[in-house]
C-alpha cells in the first residue's frame, strides 16, 4: 500500500498498528531480519505513526531510534531513546544524527520513492561499517500457484485499476524485482531477498498460512478499502458507484475460499563493509 494514500487521513494509527503486526508476524515475530547485534544508532524512514521505531526503542534501550516522515506520528510514549522528526526522505538528510547509523529500515515505501538509486546512495553513506539496510514491502499484484486466480475477475479489474492509477500518479509498478540489483549498484554487499506468501483470506489446509492469513487476510482487505477510496475515486475519476462495483467484486473474490489467492512479502538486507 503506498503512503501517499494512507498519510495524514483517519484510521491511519490504526493502518500502522495493523501493518506493523503483519511484517513481524511475516518475520516470524522478528523486528528485523538484517543480522544486527547491539546496535546504537537505528533510522526508521517513513516512520509514519512510529509503531516500528517505538517497539525497536523498547526493545534495545541502549539504542538512539530516530522515525523520519513527512509527518510523523507521536507514538513514542516518552521513551528517551525514541525521538520523531519532520523530513522529506526524498531530499539530501541535513536532518542526520552526527553518529554514523548501525541499521536503516524502510517498510511500505517501495512504489512511493522517485529515485531510489538517490535514497539508496545516502543511506549507504549514512551506515557504519558494517550497518545494514533493511526494505520490506509488499508484492503489487496477486498471486496463486494452482492457476484458480483465472476465476478471480474482480481481482483481477481491481487490480488492472490499480496499476493505471500508480501510473497516473507517477509510481513504477513492479519495481520490487529491481531493487535487489540497485542496492548492489549503490555498493551494498550480501544483499539477500527474503519473500513469504501472504495469503487474501485463511483458504490453505497449511496452519503456518492460516496463522499469517489471521494478519494478512485484514491488512489486504483494509488496503484494497484504502486504494479504492483514496486512489480509484480521486486519481481515476471513477463515480462512488463504479468504486463500490469493482471494490464489491474484489472483496467477493478475496473471501472466495476457492480461489487460492496471496501476496507476497519481499524483504532486502545489504550490508555495508566498508
């Protein structure tokens, strides 16, 4: 789901909360996957309502957290290692700490940066010798492994719309496939990709699915929501109707037990060396 539609609007913390519980449950229960050990400086990009840095604060209290967002939220609860500013990533980071960063984590924000070759090269600058980069972000398109998304028509309008809108707003659709080689081509090394399905709704006998769809299947449901309302209508200039049509065809596929449909769930590390 891309900030851009979800930022500054009702219901946000709870979108936050929601995502935030999806990505460690997708981890595993992990904060993170890059293999940091006693870090003392950490970076959370497009922090929006800080849920992610707040609990990494928690979890290492000898660790200086900083959130950056365009308007970041005040969910740091008085903790005296987490600490919020207001900052366009997308600009040169005047705003950095003089401490070199140990780990910068950037979740959610894969479609919604213009130039990811120029964020990727001052993160890089920015880390420590032997800091890491940790992106996740979901997969735009859905996915099924036994072909039973050739009966999932709404989903498959939905998202056809979707991918006309992020154009029209100026966004690459699909450039998750990329990203492992531009970390590479900023001087990252040990870049590693890890991806999990997600799946739309609990259809899988397999109880580690089921267990991800308990989190995964209302993420889906509430960013296919946000998506119609935010960007469909507005963007496209589709009336309410034409909205609540393709929205009303896509949730009735998402809940189709018959149609095996997820998402998957990418997540880069790279590290670097020097």
């Amino acid at each position: 789901m891309d900030k851009a539609l979800v930022s500054h609007q009702e219901g946000d913390q709870l979108y936050d909360e929601l995502c935030h519980a999806f990505f460690v449950r997708s981890n595993n229960g992990l904060l993170h996957l890059a293999p940091v050990e006693r870090p003392k400086c950490v970076l959370d990009l497009g922090c929006g309502a800080g849920v992610w840095a707040t609990e990494f604060a928690k979890a290492y209290p000898s660790c200086q957290v900083l959130g950056v967002d365009l308007n970041p939220g005040i969910n740091a609860r008085n903790l005296p290692n987490c600490q919020f500013i207001s900052a366009d990533i997308q600009n040169e980071w005047a705003w950095l700490p003089q401490q070199k960063i140990d780990l910068i984590h950037i979740r959610g924000l894969v479609g919604f940066i213009r130039s990811w070759p120029d964020l990727l090269r001052q993160a890089h600058a920015s880390l420590a010798p032997g800091g890491w980069l940790e992106i996740a972000d979901l997969g735009a398109h859905t996915l099924s492994d036994d072909g039973s998304m050739s009966q999932a028509q709404g989903l498959y309008q939905f998202e056809t719309l979707s991918d006309k809108m992020l154009g029209t707003m100026g966004q690459q659709v699909g450039l998750l496939t990329s990203l492992g080689d531009m970390m590479e081509t900023a001087g990252f090394q040990d870049v590693s990709e890890a991806a999990r399905k997600t799946p739309l709704s609990d259809w899988s006998d397999d109880a580690d699915m089921r267990e991800m769809a308990s989190t995964s299947a209302a993420l889906h449901e509430m960013d296919f929501r946000m998506i119609a309302s935010r960007g469909l209508q507005p963007v496209l200039n589709l009336s309410s109707e034409q909205v609540e049509h393709v929205l009303s065809g896509a949730l009735h596929d998402m809940h189709n037990k018959r149609i095996h449909a997820y998402k998957l769930r990418h997540t880069f590390t790279g590290c670097k060396r020097d």
